[in-house]
C-alpha cells in the first residue's frame, strides 16, 4: 500500500521501482524481505518501549542507514508510518479503541522523531531537498 500510495518512494528501490502493478510488488520476493525487515524494527520498538536507550538505539541505526547509505528522503517515515497506522486500523477494526488508535500515534511520532534526529546528527540538512 505505502508504494501505491507513494510512488515517489520507489525511487529508493532498484529492485522494484519500475514495477507498476501492486501485486507484482507484493509477490517481490525483495520487497517482502525489506517489508519483514521494516516490521522487525517496530517490533523492536513496541517491545522495547521500557527501554529508551534501546528504542534510540535502533531508530538511529535505521535513520543513519537511510540518510547515510540509500538517501532516503525523511518525510517517508512519516509516510510510511502513517500507512501502517491505516492497514492496522484496517486489519484490526474490531479492537482498534480509540485508545489503541492514540498509542500507535504516538508510536508513529516516536519513531518519526528518533529517525529524523539521526538524519539531523549525520548532517542530513546539507540535502537541499531535505524535509525534516
């Protein structure tokens, strides 16, 4: 959903950022791994959320792969995030309590600052086209 939403974001992709047709992108076997490697962070996140030096941790280490190595762009975390609130309000309606809905926003927002302070402390802003 993120890449039909957000095109855009295939730029960052070799592997499949001229595929067009979603289930082609969703039978990629790379996309898949990334999409498993995505959701490992989080989950990281979620379980760690006790653990503040854990949770920086990470999120500095995704945010400094991406701005250092693949020039990801930050505002997709923030795209990205928000397309996984959808699909979890989506997938789990039923116990999606307005409660819910606020903890996984303030998960989207912990993980969005986390990832643009590392994108801040390698020196991101000398992109021009940065948006943090």
């Amino acid at each position: 959903r993120f890449f039909v939403n957000f095109p855009s974001a295939k730029q960052y992709f070799s592997q499949f950022k001229h595929m067009e047709d979603p289930l082609e992108m969703e039978r990629s076997l790379q996309l898949r791994k990334h999409a498993r490697r995505v959701m490992g962070a989080i989950n990281t996140v979620v379980e760690n959320l006790n653990d503040s030096e854990k949770v920086s941790s990470v999120l500095a280490l995704v945010g400094k792969a991406h701005a250092l190595k693949h020039k990801v762009e930050p505002i997709y975390f923030k795209k990205l995030t928000g397309v996984v609130l959808e699909v979890i309000a989506e997938e789990y309606a039923n116990d999606f309590t307005p409660e819910a809905h606020s903890a996984w926003t303030k998960m989207k927002t912990l993980i969005y600052t986390h990832v643009t302070a590392a994108y801040k402390e390698v020196g991101w802003a000398q992109y021009p086209t940065a948006t943090l």
